[in-house]
C-alpha cells in the first residue's frame, strides 16, 4: 500500500489523471515535483501544482514538507472561484 494522490478540478486537467498511487518516504513538494514532470506539459502543471492546497490524510494543510507515508491519502485541490 502506497500513498493514494487524488487530483481534482484544474490540478486534474493539467496532469492528465484523477490519480495515482506513489510509495511513501517523500515530501508533498517531492511527489508533485515527480507528478508535473509526468504530465502531457509540465510547465502547465507545475505552474498549476503551485497554487494548490491539501488534505492529508483529511486535513487542510499548505505544508509542501510533510512527509507522506504509506497508507496516507493526499487531496490536491487547486483553488476555486465562487460560493
């Protein structure tokens, strides 16, 4: 068991997934480092990545330093417009 990623919204378009699964002992900025390498346009998806907040394991977090362990589940959340 790994760390499921989920992406949503614009962070999903621009990665081309809804998910994945990577293996713990990473930082959060490590494995979205590893994930806008991997998209159909990087920069795009770097550029998109950098914007974004999370859930870790279901708790609001900005702290691209955490380390994520097997069985943890992060949410990638761009920011949203609206009310």
């Amino acid at each position: 068991m790994g760390v499921a990623i989920r992406y949503f919204a614009a962070a999903k378009a621009a990665l081309g997934t809804g998910g994945e699964e990577r293996t713990g002992g990473v930082t959060i900025a490590e494995a979205l480092a590893e994930a806008a390498v991997a998209a159909p346009s990087p920069e795009v998806a770097a550029a998109v990545l950098a914007r974004c907040s999370f859930l870790h394991n279901r708790v609001a977090t900005t702290d691209r330093a955490i380390t994520l362990a097997d069985g943890d589940t992060l949410d990638v959340l761009p920011p949203f417009a609206g009310g």
